[in-house]
C-alpha cells in the first residue's frame, strides 16, 4: 500500500509523516517481539 502511494508522488520530503509513522510502527512491533 504505501509503495503505491510512493510510486504515486504521494510522499515529498515535506509531507511522510504516514509513512513514517508506519515505519515506527513495524519496528515497535519488531522489539515487542523480541522481547517475548
């Protein structure tokens, strides 16, 4: 999904907060997962 918007000029260097956000995301799950 958010490769499409990235191909889709979606995201500029101003404005990736979403995929930002998903990316904090992914690796909050990542550590959560480590942890158990």
């Amino acid at each position: 999904m958010i490769w499409i918007r990235v191909l889709r000029g979606h995201f500029t260097p101003e404005r990736h907060f979403a995929f930002e956000a998903v990316a904090w995301y992914w690796h909050f799950v990542d550590v959560v997962w480590l942890c158990l």
